[in-house]
C-alpha cells in the first residue's frame, strides 16, 4: 500500500515486514521483501538478515538459513547469536549435520 501512495519504504519498514512475515510463519513472502530492499536503493542490515533467517527457520529453509548467514560475512555485516542459533537450529530441526 505505501508503494500505491508514493510513500517510500526505509529500513525500519522493510525490518518490520520482514519480522512480521517471520512471525507469522511466512517465510517465501519474508524473503521476497528482503530481496525487494535493493531495488529501493536500500542496503539490507544486521536486522533485516536475522528476520530472514529466524523466517527461514519457521520455514525449515536450512540452506537459505546457511545461505543469508554466509551472505552476512561476505557483506561483512556483523552477526548476531540469534542469527547464527537461527540458522543452526534450522539445520538440527532437519538433521542436515554436514553442510
């Protein structure tokens, strides 16, 4: 809606849906709004990966869990321990040990 109104999308938007996506076990509809971030010309943060990957997992995405966290240090964007918990108890859930 706030495209509709010419309103345009900051960070703490783009965390909040993310998050919200998240907790509403949405995980597909959270990472389509984090990979919209930079066509707003936008740089995705610590915030906006960590709801991503809490989404991935709700989700059970252990890849894309592995995938956005790997994504953070090549961005060298600094990683939290709920991230990186995150994305090792999406791996446990599916007994994915070895990556």
């Amino acid at each position: 809606d706030m495209l509709d109104h010419d309103v345009k999308p900051t960070m703490v938007t783009w965390n909040s849906a993310i998050g919200a996506c998240e907790r509403g076990q949405a995980w597909e509809q959270a990472l389509c709004l984090f990979n919209m971030i930079p066509r707003f010309l936008l740089e995705r943060d610590a915030i906006s990966y960590k709801a991503a990957i809490l989404a991935c997992d709700g989700g059970l995405r252990w890849e894309w869990s592995l995938l956005l966290l790997r994504e953070m240090f090549i961005q060298s964007i600094e990683t939290s321990l709920v991230a990186h918990v995150a994305a090792m108890g999406t791996c446990m859930k599916v007994r994915q040990w070895e990556w």
